[in-house]
C-alpha cells in the first residue's frame, strides 16, 4: 500500500502527512518520482526532511533539518483552511460508499461498541486539501455502505454533497488498499474500483464492501512494487519494520 | 519557585487545567505534582489527551475531558481514560469532543478575549450533531454560514519550555503546538523550564521568546519535566516508554502500581529522574545540532 | 530572478498591491520598480503608507489608498498623498480607511480564507461611520455585537526579509509585522531579501523561517532594498532621509524632481545604492550584535 | 508634561508605547520610581530597553535587547484585546469634555479643513487599555466641547458611555497638559481639572478648554519637576532634545 500511495503524489506536491503509512509513502516518494514533495505535518513542521521515521507525528526529527516551523493556528488556519494544501492523507476505520470517513466510534456516539481516537485534524484535512489519499485494507467491517458516525467528509452523504456543502478541497480522489484502488466516480461521487493489483481479480474485491461496487470500465493496470521501491522501504526507509 | 509551591498556590479543585504541548514539551512534572496534591474535579483540555492525562484520569484527578485525539500515537488506545468513560472506573468522566483546528480555534479565542472563533470546518461531519457547543455564524459580507466555537478560558495553562529567565520571559524552538495560545487564554500561567537563564540570554534574541513573563505567575525549574515528552535540544522522546504504556495501563491494577512507584513513590521530579538512570538519560539525551547566530544590531 | 522580472512578471495595472513591513523591512525596491515600469490603478493596501506610497502615489501609479495611520512617523504629512486626495494630483486617490487593528484583521482573514475576521474594537467611534465595509455579527453564544472586517486578498504582496534560500522560504527577526498574513493572503508572493543563502542555512534555524517557499513566486536577492526603512542586523533606519522628505514632497515638483533622479534616474537598485554613495553605506551599516545558536538535536 | 506623565505610571505597569513624549516618559519613570517598566509598542517589541530615543515606533534599537518581539496579530489580539496593557498612552489633535479623541479630520470627513494621520492603533489603545493616559497641550482649539470626529472613544459622547457600550478597557483616565491634568468626574466622565502645576492660576486653566470646566473640589498639588528629573531627562533621555 505505501508504495501505491506513494506513486499517487506528484513532484512539488505540498503534502499533509500523517504518521505511519502516509509516512512511508511520502518518503519514498521523495527518494524516486518526486524529490520536490513538501511534507508538512500538523504537529507544524514545515518541508521535513526526517533522518528516521517518525513515531509520533511531532517527533524531533521532523524538525531538525526542516525548512520552518509553524504554530498550530497557522497550520491549521494559513496552510490548511488557507487552501496552500495539494494532499492530505487519511486513515480511518470505516470508509463509506462516498469515502466518509469514521474515525470516531463503532456504534453509536452515546454507547459505543468501540471508542476510536476521534477526528484529530481528519476533518478539516477532508475540508481543505485539494485532494485526499485513503489508505486502508479492504474489508467488509471498514467499508460500510455508510460510516457509523461521519468524522470527515467524503463525497456526499447524508448532509448532501461537497457542492451543496460548499467544501473548498476535493475530498477523497483515491482510496488506497490492500488490493486495488477505489476512487469516486464522476458522476455521482460513488466509490468504483478503478485498479487492482496484479494477481487480484475484480469480482473477487466487490464482495469485500458493503454496498454493490461498481467497477470503471477502464480498469488501470497497476505495475507490482519495483525492486528499487521494494528496498528502499525495506532496507532505507523502514529498517525496523515498524510499519511493513 | 519549586513545583510543590506552583502546584499547590496555583491549581485548585474544580479548576480548568490546560498542560499542552502537541507531542514536544508536555509537562509529565506538573501533572505528576498534581496528582501527589491530589486534585479533585478538574476539567482537563488538550488536543491529545496523551499519556500525561492518561495518568491524571487514572490517579482520580478528572471530572471532564475536553479532546480532539484520544490515543496513544502510533501504539493505540488510552486505557485509563476508556476505563473512566466506559466503567466509571475511579470515577465518571465527561467527554467534550471536537477536532484539532476546533481546539485550537477555542484556545485562540481565549487568547484574544473574543467569545467565539469562526472556522470554514464540520460541515458534512457528524460532530456539530454530538457537540452543541459547535454552532454557526452568518458571514456579514457574503452571507455564508461559518462554523464556530466558544472561547476556552483555562482557569491554569502549564507550559513546559526549553528556557526562562526568572521573570518567566520563555523561549521556545521546535514545535510550539498551541503554547502561547494556551498561556494567553489562562487566568493563571505556570511555565516549567529546562534551565532558567539570565536575562541577558533571553535578551540576546528576543525573537525566540513565545511568553512574556508579565503574563506568568510562577516559573519553576524542572531539568527533564517533560519526560517521556521530549525537549528539542535537550532530551529525545522516549518511543519505547509510549509503547510500553500500553501493557502498563491495560489493566487498572497496573497503572496504580505504576502511579505508586513512578508519582507517588517520589517525591519530586528530581528523584523520577534519578530513578529512571543513567543509562535512561544518557540514551535519550540531546546530541548537539547548534544554530548559527543572527545578527541584532543596527 | 531580478526585480525588473518579477514585477514585468507578477504586477500588473489594475492589481491590489500590499508592500508591507512596519517600519522594518519596507521593501522600496519593488516600488521603485514598479514605478520605472509604469503601473498604473493600482489599489496600494498597507497600514502605513509611509514615504513608500507617496512615492507610488505621487507617480501615479495608485487610484486607491486602503490603510490605517498615513504620516511620515515623527515627522509630519504625506505630501504627495494629500495632493492626490485633495487636489486630484497627478490623479485622484480614494480612501478606504481603518484602525491598525482592523486592516491587520483584514489580512488575517484574508490568510486564513476566511470572509471575515471578528474583532472587538470601533464601539465609540466614527470609524464604522465612514467605512461601510466594517459591520458587525452576533456572537451565537453570548448574543453580543463583535465587529468585523471582510477578507484582504491582495493580488500580490511583497515580503522584504533578510535571507531566503533560492525557494523563497524566507527567514525574518526582529519585527515581524504583518508580513506573515500579508503574505499568505495574497494571490502571488514576491519574497525579496538581502541575501540568498543556502537551503542548509534556513534549516539550521527553521524556527525564523516566516515564508513557506511554496507559496512563493520570485525571489529577488536586492541588497539594501529596504532603503531609507531598515534591515535588522544589515543596515540602520536612514532617519534623516524620512525627516529631509518633509522638504523634498512639500511641492509637486520637488517630489518630482526627486522621483527623477532617485528613480527614474537609475536602471536598478545596485544604481541607487551606488549613488546613495560609501557615506551613507558607512554610517547605516549595522554593527554587530549576533546572538547565540540553540540545539535543534535530539 | 513628561515629567508628569512619567509619574502617572506604577512600578510593574504594562504599557503601550507611543512614539515622542510618552516614550520619554516611560524611559523617565524606569529610570527613577519604575524600574520594572514593560515597554510594549504596538510595532511588536516586547519589554524594550532603547538605548537612543526612537524616531519611529519600529525603531531597531527597540528590538535590541527586549525581552521578545510579537508579530502584529499577536500584539492587537492576545496583549490589546488580550486585556494585557495596564496603560496606553495617546494624543490627538482635539480632547473634548469626555476624552473623545481626535487624530483623524478637522472638519467634515468628506471635506476636512485639515487631514490628520488616523487611528493607527488609538481606536482599539482607547477601547482595551485598563486605563488611559493622554498627553496633550492645552487650548481652547484642541479642547472642544465635542470632537470633529471620534476617533478612539472617551468616557461618553453621541454613541453612548463606556458601560452602555461594553467596552472593556477603563479609557482616558489622565489627561496630561502643560498646564496641570484633567481627570473624568466618577459621576459622570466628564473631564474635570484635578491638578495644576506650580504657578498655574486654576481659573486662568478654565478658559482654555470648550466647554464649562469644573474644578475638581480637591484640588491636588503637583511638585515640581525635580533637578534629577530634568537632568534625566535633558542630558541623558534626550541629548539631541528632539521632544523638548
């Protein structure tokens, strides 16, 4: 998966980068495609350039060697509600027909079955970037014809659709998984499987959400991890396996 | 000022408590004091509660909980807060939930002695709904609805900084998360320092300077007061001790024995640090990356 | 990029202009420009007009003055502007006018693509009176009446710094200003610094960089270009020059004069410093005074 | 008039500095009876210790050797509206008989008979200060009964009075003039002479301002400027006498 994430960024990307995977994926990034991506984490470091990988999203080494630091209130206000975002990343435990996110509660609100971390800066990130990365494994429990609790916005819902909702950023453009890719059709934001990874076949991922997903008419090929990304993340990148 | 003096004239019962600090500098010393002082019925609000509130909830010290992302990062959940919210275990805890640029945007407010602050957020998201204290505006030009929050006066805001003089004029490099907006927005301000410095250091660069003294009640002087936290420049976080965390605080059990060995168990920071080691220190201590100078005169 | 470039490239008549900078880090050399490259309807936004817009203004540049405090700062009128106002000379100026409070408030809703920012502030005063664009919102919680001022979005700005790596992230100490909101608030962002340095010097400091390089378009390395304002740790404020400008703009033709000499008079500002002579130079340069590097290690 | 103001100020006070007198003042009062003086100007300089008297209000020798430097958003939102600043100092081309002020036209706004600088940052100084001082010559031109236009608010006028508009701060408390000093009546804000200086004929004062001016039934005495107050302030605060 990070190495699909990573192939989704463009060089001179300005990226908002989570901990983990997103991590990962922006790094590698950096070391093939896309020498020019700017990371800039919520914790406010700007442009990190991190000798190890991070454990926590406000680690020291995403500071030292970076190109600036920034208040909180500025990232949030002048970089993320300021529009200067290309990419944010998001997780999330459930991802709905239409992306919505829940990383809130399993479960109602009041009495729930499992009590997640909540929003963090998931919701403005799914406000403001210009687009949004998902990274999550496909399952039928993660991918709900509609989340539990709608932490960030996805394409539309129950409120309505980004247009109606006056969202400024894109929204999820590209949900990354274990075995294809998801992304929102032009039509009417539903999530459609657009590729898969080689050996896996198509009808065998429909049954692994919980709505009928559709599947675009122009399935992309998606290349396996080269050897040169493969070692990279394995020998460079995450020498620890802390995430591989 | 020593901690036990700043602690016991400065947090009371019942009081809003901010200790903030997004992952750098969260003052693990002052919360470990209040817990010795066994304070009663505090609101707590951070961003990430963290471990530091972890403990404070477990220890008994909590009524309510004000967050925006309750975990442990990259290791997993806060067990000593679920077991308040989902057992009532040592004692209820109300949450109050809102999003990272929510809490901030409260603390701005607080900051600036506005009642509310607008923010282009939580449309097409659940939370308003779960949280009456997220509302809407009118633009008074384009007639948009905008979100808001309340300001967030915090009765007590903790800041841990690299430095201080003894007037409490602090410095801070690294990331300063929502420090100065936390202090502004306090009635009471205490600020913990890994060195108190002359004057004359904190002069020599006065655009390092993110709290002026004048808006400080007690400066106290606490060498690794943010540990596990970290001090850029002085001290590394400490992974290993958030990940093992986790097996500590599963079980209520453990973390009561923790709380007697770690807080109650000592009686000042000082002695948490000599009970930790040397071989502690000297593995998360600081190596040198010194900045270059920049020239002030005219 | 040389300045001739950047602003052939990135002004253009018509444009809302902000060249900001309070008292510090004023940046003449990008007006001086603009004024050699004949821009024209310009709407010139700053807190301060200061000798910078009577300069623009006088040459005709500008056909709307948004600011806050319009003087020459212990000295006395703007000449050249109140020419413009009162007598249509060398073409008619309108005002739209604020507190210092409110045109910062401006820009920060403008950096943070708000519509509006809120403030408590003109209760008593004229100011609302007079300015149709400053109303006021209903606090959805206290039910209070805040009042308010709409987004600035200049079409450019430009930042003077000190120092900037080739990307533009630019690094400023001593006054900060509102170079920060002006900046992020604009469409286009020319960042011009007394030096260039390398991309390791801005991150072995990155707690001074105020300017992200990625919102930036042109970098201009225009040593002294802040001249007659200041340059912390580069050259002194040029106080004689403010105070002989009394003299120099009293009439049209003396600020004329002055504007063909000083400005259309030289091709760039290495001209202008060359002919501001080794006199001037020598007793405006900055004497030393640097501060003490800090350890970004961990 | 600097002496007196400087005397105005307690030991600890926060202060708003202007340019010209009050900064005279304030380097006065640290040098004698307040030593722990915070100098705050609006420019950004926090607890400055100028070692030459500042033509402009962003002066470098402001920023060499304070305590900090805040940007301008910080300076009006956290220490102005903050409700941080003890006392702030203003001026203005016209007070009238409730410590209206006046820095913007003489005349009508369209058509003034003179265009003055503007609020700067007296508007919000007048609304948030706990209290303030105002430093300003006496005559019957600059003293109306009510101001040409209100630039930064008194204790009452034509929109109401400080409680009726909720305004935070104590406003003009002191009106220092080179004759002795105005203060607000506690009934009803109305400027009432409170002092006068050695030598002054308190009826002669009443002559000099627009409006009936009440004589303040304790009257208090004002001392002299002492000789190391006005060698302070003649050979060391201002050796190029530049405000005296």
């Amino acid at each position: 998966m990070a190495v699909r994430a990573a192939r989704e960024l463009s060089d001179g990307d300005v990226v908002f980068v989570g901990i983990g995977l997103p991590n990962l994926a922006c790094n590698l990034a950096r070391a093939t495609h896309a020498p020019n991506l700017v990371l800039i984490y919520e914790s406010g470091a700007v442009g990190a350039v991190p000798d190890r990988l991070p454990v926590s999203i406000g680690d020291p080494a995403l500071v030292t060697d970076s190109l600036g630091v920034a208040s909180m209130a500025d990232i949030f206000q002048f970089y993320l509600q300021g529009r200067r975002i290309d990419v944010g990343f998001l997780g999330g435990a459930q991802v709905d027909r239409y992306g919505n996110l829940n990383s809130t509660v399993i479960g109602p609100y009041s009495k729930p079955k499992v009590r997640l971390p909540g929003s963090g800066g998931a919701c403005e990130i799914a406000v403001h970037a210009a687009r949004v990365i998902v990274v999550a494994p496909l399952s039928p429990r993660s991918f709900p014809a509609e989340v539990d609790f709608y932490t960030s916005p996805g394409q539309a819902g129950k409120f309505g659709t980004r247009a109606t909702l006056s969202l400024p950023g894109g929204g999820p453009t590209r949900i990354v998984t274990d075995v294809g890719i998801l992304a929102p059709s032009v039509e009417d934001g539903e999530l459609e499987l657009v590729a898969v990874y080689p050996g896996i076949d198509p009808q065998a991922v429909v049954g692994k959400v919980g709505w009928p997903l559709r599947i675009s008419g122009t399935l992309e090929p998606v290349p396996p991890p080269s050897a040169e990304e493969l070692t990279l993340l394995r020998d460079v990148l995450d020498p620890e396996h802390l995430y591989l | 000022m020593d901690m036990r003096e700043a602690i016991s004239r400065f947090v009371r019962d019942g009081d809003t408590l901010v200790i903030e600090g997004f992952t750098h500098l969260i003052c693990f010393a002052a919360a470990h004091e209040i817990i010795r002082q066994q304070r009663r019925d505090l609101t707590l609000a951070r961003l990430t509660p963290d471990l530091i509130y972890d403990q404070l909830i477990a220890a008994g010290c909590a009524k309510k909980l004000i967050f925006s992302w309750a975990g442990n990062p990259g290791v997993g959940s806060l067990h000593g807060m679920r077991r308040a919210v989902e057992q009532g275990e040592p004692q209820p805890l109300a949450l109050e939930e809102y999003s990272h640029f929510g809490l901030v945007a409260r603390l701005s407010a607080g900051a600036a002695k506005l009642p509310f602050w607008p923010l282009r957020d939580y449309r097409g998201s659940d939370l308003p709904a779960v949280n009456p204290l997220i509302r809407s505006v009118e633009c008074p030009y384009t007639k948009e609805q905008l979100a808001t929050v309340p300001a967030l006066n915090p009765d007590v805001t903790v800041v841990h900084a690299q430095r201080a003089d003894s007037n409490g004029n602090a410095q801070i490099w690294g990331l300063y998360g929502v420090q100065k907006e936390a202090a502004f927005a306090a009635s009471r301000v205490i600020v913990v320092v890994e060195e108190i410095v002359p004057e004359p250091v904190i002069r020599a660069d006065p655009n390092r300077t993110l709290i002026p003294g004048f808006i400080v009640d007690a400066v106290v002087c606490e060498p690794w007061g943010a540990h596990p936290s970290y001090a850029q420049g002085y001290y590394d976080r400490d992974n290993a001790f958030y990940v093992g965390w986790d097996a500590v605080s599963r079980e209520a059990n453990g973390l009561e024995a923790w709380l007697n060995e770690w807080v109650y168990g000592v009686g000042s920071r000082a002695e948490y640090v000599e009970k930790l080691g040397e071989d502690v220190v000297a593995r998360l201590s600081a190596k040198p990356r010194i900045s270059e100078g920049v020239n002030y005169g005219f």
